[in-house]
C-alpha cells in the first residue's frame, strides 16, 4: 500500500511494537525525536514542547540527538521527486 506523509497509516503490529519499545525506558519514544527534528527542520512536522526538551537532553548526552537527526537528514537529502510517466528529466 502507497503512503504519503501525513496520509500514513500504522499496521495494528506496528502500533503495538511502538507501545512495547515505550514502555521499554521509552526507546522507541526516543527514537523517534531525532527523525522529527530533522522532518521539522525540512518544516514538514512541528515538534511538540516535550519533544522539543528531550531533544536538547539527548544533545546534552554526547551530542547523541544531534548525530542521529544528521543520518535522516542525510537520507531525506537524497531522496528525488519521482517522475512522471511520459515526462523527461534534464
């Protein structure tokens, strides 16, 4: 199934792996601050205050929100536009 940011949907095991990491010292909660950082630096998401002091904590620790948020900005850098059928590119 295609999916658009904002138009995605979680699968009924995906949302229970996500809780599960939470409830795990809040792993997976913390994975995912620096993703919407650099999703937010691209303004295609608005942090939350919350998500927005974890972050500065995680910086705190050896720079570690930082360094992740710059591997996803790296990959959100290369990805293209798709093309069309029938158009050209240059």
């Amino acid at each position: 199934m295609a999916q658009s940011l904002g138009h995605g949907e979680t699968t009924a095991a995906e949302g229970f792996w996500y809780v599960l990491g939470c409830i795990c010292l809040g792993a997976s909660y913390f994975a995912k601050i620096p993703v919407k950082k650099a999703l937010s630096e691209y303004g295609l998401v608005a942090m939350t205050s919350a998500e927005r002091f974890w972050y500065v904590v995680m910086n705190i620790a050896f720079g570690s929100g930082y360094l992740s948020k710059v591997i996803v900005k790296k990959a959100m850098s290369e990805v293209r536009t798709p093309v069309e059928p029938g158009t050209t590119t240059v």
